[in-house]
C-alpha cells in the first residue's frame, strides 16, 4: 500500500472518485423524491453542490429538472462528463470549492447533500460560506443542508476506531476492471472542538488480488441544532427549518436523516 494519505478535503479522487461512481446509481427513491419536490416547489433551476460523479444530479435531470453542478474533485467531474455522455445530457458542471462558490448564475435550490457541508471544518468559514450561498439564491430561493452527528459523539470515541472500523462489501468499478473494497474508521475525536479526523482504506481487487490500496483522510465538524440555525441568520437566511427522514415533516430527536431547509429573503 501506497505511503501517501489523500485528503478528502481536495475532492473524492483517485479510487474513491472510483467508488462513488459506482454507487451513481445507488439513490434511494425517497431521497430523490425529496429532493425533486423541494426543487419543483422552489421553481427555477437548483445546483448541487459538491455533486461528485452525479449521484443526485442524473436522476434529476431524468426527471426533466434543470440542475447544475459543482465540486472540487477533477476526477469525480471526469467520471460525471462520462455519465452525461453515456446517457446522452449536457449538464452545467463546474470545478469549484464550496468556500470559494463564484457562479454566473442564480437559482431557486442550492443542496448539499450526505453532510458533505460538514467538511468545512472552521465554523467563521461555515458561515461566509452560507452567506455565498444566500448571494447565489433568487429572492425566496431556499438552500438545503443535510447534517448529521457522527456516532462517536452519540455512543464514544471507540465505537468506530481502528479496532472496530466498518468494512464494506466490495463496489465493482462501473466501466473498468475490478472491484473497491472499503474500511471506515476514526482516527480521533474533539468532543470539545467538534471535529472528527477519519481514514478510509481502498484496497482495489482484480481476479481476486488487491492490486493497488489507497488511504484517504477525512476531516469533518459536526453542527448542533441549535448552533447551526445561528449560523444560518447570521448568514442572513430565513423561514429557517428541517426536514426528517426525506419528508415534509419537521426533524425530530429520533430521525435519522435531518435537512435544513432556508430561505434567501424577499427585496
């Protein structure tokens, strides 16, 4: 295995890049039922930020909607181009950070999907980066933020370090050789910083033989409710809310899944 760590702050490259292209295809129906509802509700176009190889982007646009996307990693935006060929579309991609969102164009939805927001990991930085957001919204436009609290804050540090990491089952690669298995697990946890250093192991396995492995460093901090609906007014957002489990309905203690939904104010 390769000495060099990867770090999953410049973009899911090299064989993650891979493995989210093999999972393109892999979104659950309510997910995308949400997500299709808000944007129809919302009207104009929507941009998924942080889109990867287009998980969320290509159903959608099957669905007749008009959807942008940007990220940071080339590689997940060389494998995106490749799905649009495939399936015959053009979609607007760009190759942009989150923190850095300079768009020509403004929309009715901006999402960021599976707590990907959470890899901005300094919280002054959070907030400028929600205010570019609002700046990129039409009037009333709402922006959509999936967070999530790791299980080490909700059940210790240990639950999922080196010693008892989650092992995938292997993902074969969509149009090469080969299949991707991955190991998750957390290298350490600042309960009182709110951040959360991880390690995912890609081990690349052709006719049986893992060929090649790679380490990619994860880096997150995670939001409070509470702190996070604070920094969505101090971004100048409002008709702030959530949304449980993929539904219309508000998040609770016991949902699994919680987006915040907010809206960039009226003239």
């Amino acid at each position: 295995m390769s000495d060099e760590v990867f770090d999953l702050r410049q973009g899911w490259n090299s064989l993650t890049a891979d493995l989210l292209y093999a999972c393109v295809e892999m979104l659950p129906a309510k997910e995308l039922a949400f997500y299709e509802r808000r944007i129809r509700e919302n009207g104009g176009a929507a941009l998924d930020q942080a889109c990867g190889t287009g998980r969320h982007l290509f159903p959608l646009l099957a669905l007749g909607l008009e959807v942008h996307g940007a990220d940071i990693s080339a590689d997940a935006l060389r494998l995106a181009g490749k799905e649009a060929e495939a399936r015959k579309v053009s979609p607007v991609l760009y190759q942009q950070r989150m923190e850095e969102c300079d768009l020509p164009c403004q929309y009715g939805t901006i999402y960021v999907a599976n707590g990907t927001f959470q890899i901005i990991t300094d919280r002054n930085l959070a907030i400028a980066t929600l205010e570019r957001f609002r700046n990129h919204l039409a009037p009333g436009g709402q922006i959509l933020i999936e967070l999530s609290i790791p299980p080490e804050v909700t059940k210790g540090p240990a639950c999922q370090d080196a010693e008892h990491p989650i092992r995938w089952e292997p993902e074969p690669r969509r149009g090469e050789e080969g299949e991707i298995a991955t190991t998750l697990w957390s290298e350490s946890v600042d309960l009182f910083e709110q951040t959360l250093v991880s390690k995912r192991r890609c081990d690349l396995y052709v006719d049986g033989e893992c060929v090649r492995s790679e380490v990619h460093a994860h880096v997150l901090r995670w939001f409070f409710h509470h702190e996070f609906v604070m920094m969505l007014e101090r971004a100048g957002f409002v008709d702030i809310r959530t949304y449980g489990d993929y539904t219309d309905e508000p998040a609770t203690k016991d949902s699994h899944t919680v987006v915040y939904g907010a809206r960039c104010p009226r003239p």
